[in-house]
C-alpha cells in the first residue's frame, strides 16, 4: 500500500493568532500561543492530537516539567492559566503555555518536546482528546466533549507503550511524530520584576500628577504600590526517559 507523508508541526503564534513568531521572548506573566498542525495532502480528513508534551532547558536534557501527559490531559493547568482552546481544526490543535510555570529556569530558556499524532477524524476519547483543566470547577474539560475522567484517575488514560502492542490500541491512527519546538526564551526574573516596577511607579506618578493639577489630590485615594504576585516555581526537575522518536508516516499500512 502506498503510504503518504504527513508533515507535523509545532509553532509559536503572536498573541493574535495571525503569523507564527520566529524568535519570541516571553515575560513572567506572558502566555505562549503554540499551534500542533499537520499537512495532508490528499489524506483522508484526519485530526490532530498532542499526545504528550515535556519542557526541558535544553534539547538533550534529562530535566523535564510534564506540560500534556495521558494521551492529551493538560496537566500544566492544574497551577496554572495553560489550557486547551477552542475552536480546533481537524488539521490543528491550539494551547497557551503560561510562563509563571517556568520563572525558575536556570538558563531562562525552555525547549518543548512534544508527540503528535494523526488520527481518523471521529468523536474523541480516552486516547484521543485535548483535556484542559478548569480551576473554577476543580475539574477535566473538553472543548470538543472528550471524556476526560481519566486525567484525574491514578490509574492515568492507559500506557502509550502497552497500547502501541496491542492492535487494537492502534486503530485509526494515521501516523505519529515528535516535535522540537525552541527554545523559547525567557526574560530573566531581574528584568520582569524591574519592568513591573518601572510600570507601577510610572503609573503612580502619572496618578499623584493628575489629582494635583485638578485640586483634588485630597479626595483622590492614595495609589501605593500593586501588590506582589508569587510566581508558581517550576517544579523540582526530575531525570525522565526521553520521549520515543518516530519517523512521521501512515500507519495504515501496518
């Protein structure tokens, strides 16, 4: 059977979605718009999936902070703003990243490693789903109804090793790859909180100026200093297995 080449791809948008950004540089409190996509060709309608993503200071690292695990569950959401969005087209899948996850980045550079896989276009499910979480419900949503009970389960969404042996667990993928995106680069902690400062005294002065031309300075409330906002610290790092590379390909002639 010929086998056509499906084309994977991870990329950083603006915060318009209208143009991929080539060499973006994140502030603490930024969110990072990434867009999975693959090309098809004459394909049969397929959709896209992150099956898994990791974030690592380097592209050979051992180090990694989990951002998307168990075949789609945003686990990065759990502290944080990250999160699937909607609407999703069949041949890609949006996210935003938050950067407060990575403040403690020693290098102040990150690299993700993501999976993406193609698959028959048809409902989602355990295997293939986009689950975000929302911190107001304290709970696993799908933009597209996927069942995402599973992303709270201990028992996790099943092993991706234990599916790729059994047939079954393969049925309707079209093809599957890893792909590096980065690195991304971070603004130092100095720089964020010296940028943050600059802006708050700017706007206090440009307050306190206000209230004294008009003659109400009395009346007017005093302005102090915003309150500080901690930063989520990336979590401790931990040794981990790289993710298995594949070469991109159509699976249906397996």
């Amino acid at each position: 059977m010929h086998r056509q080449r499906l084309d994977f791809a991870l990329e950083v948008y603006d915060s318009t979605w209208t143009y991929p950004l080539s060499d973006p540089t994140y502030y603490l409190g930024d969110l990072i718009n990434i867009q999975a996509s693959v090309r098809t060709g004459s394909h049969a309608p397929l959709k896209i999936y992150v099956d898994e993503c990791v974030a690592r200071p380097s592209a050979d690292s051992s180090m990694k902070h989990e951002v998307i695990t168990d075949h789609g569950c945003l686990v990065d959401g759990q502290h944080s703003r990250s999160r699937f969005l909607a609407p999703r087209g069949d041949q890609f899948l949006r996210f935003q990243l938050d950067t407060f996850v990575f403040t403690a980045a020693s290098n102040n550079q990150i690299y993700l490693i993501c999976h993406l896989k193609a698959v028959v276009a048809g409902p989602a499910d355990q295997q293939n789903k986009a689950c975000s979480y929302d911190l107001v419900a304290a709970d696993w949503r799908s933009q597209e109804g996927g069942d995402c009970s599973c992303c709270a389960s201990p028992a996790g969404c099943g092993s991706r090793r234990q599916r790729r042996h059994r047939p079954q667990g393969r049925r309707g993928l079209l093809g599957e790859a890893d792909v590096l995106l980065g690195p991304l680069q971070l603004a130092s902690n100095h720089s964020a909180m010296l940028i943050s400062t600059t802006l708050a005294l700017a706007s206090t002065e440009l307050s306190s100026a206000t209230a004294g031309a008009v003659g109400l300075s009395s009346s007017v409330p005093e302005k102090g200093m915003p309150k500080a906002t901690l930063p989520v610290l990336f979590p401790p790092n931990r040794a981990a297995n790289p993710i298995i590379r594949v070469e991109a390909k159509d699976s249906r002639g397996e």
